[in-house]
C-alpha cells in the first residue's frame, strides 16, 4: 500500500511540475513502476493470507 502512495505522489508530483525530457520521463516511469510493484504486493499478500481457505480452480473441477 506504501508503494502505492509513493508512486503516485511521484507520478503527479512529475506531471503537477512538467518536468520533461529524460528526468521527467525517468520520474514518472518510477512512479508507475512503483504503483504496479506495490498492486502486485498487494494482490500476492492477499492471496497468501487467503491459503487456509479451500478455493475452487476452475481448471479442478468437473469435467464437462
């Protein structure tokens, strides 16, 4: 979640100041990278505390 809110603040901080060229590029490339590191984490995090569930898969099911 951290992650989250880092890349954003830098990616609207990069856009709030137009930064350009390759620092500017540079700047707001991090703050999406960062957002995807940090939905990743997040996504994985929830998966790995959800383990004790018995889940069905789609792909163990019945066959048709």
């Amino acid at each position: 979640m951290v992650l989250l809110a880092v890349g954003a603040a830098a990616l609207l901080l990069s856009i709030g100041f137009d930064l350009r060229g390759f620092g500017g590029g540079l700047a707001q490339g991090t703050g999406i990278g960062a957002m995807l590191v940090g939905t990743y984490l997040w996504g994985f995090g929830n998966g790995a505390r959800r383990t004790h569930r018995r889940q069905w898969l789609p792909s163990r099911g019945p066959a048709e």
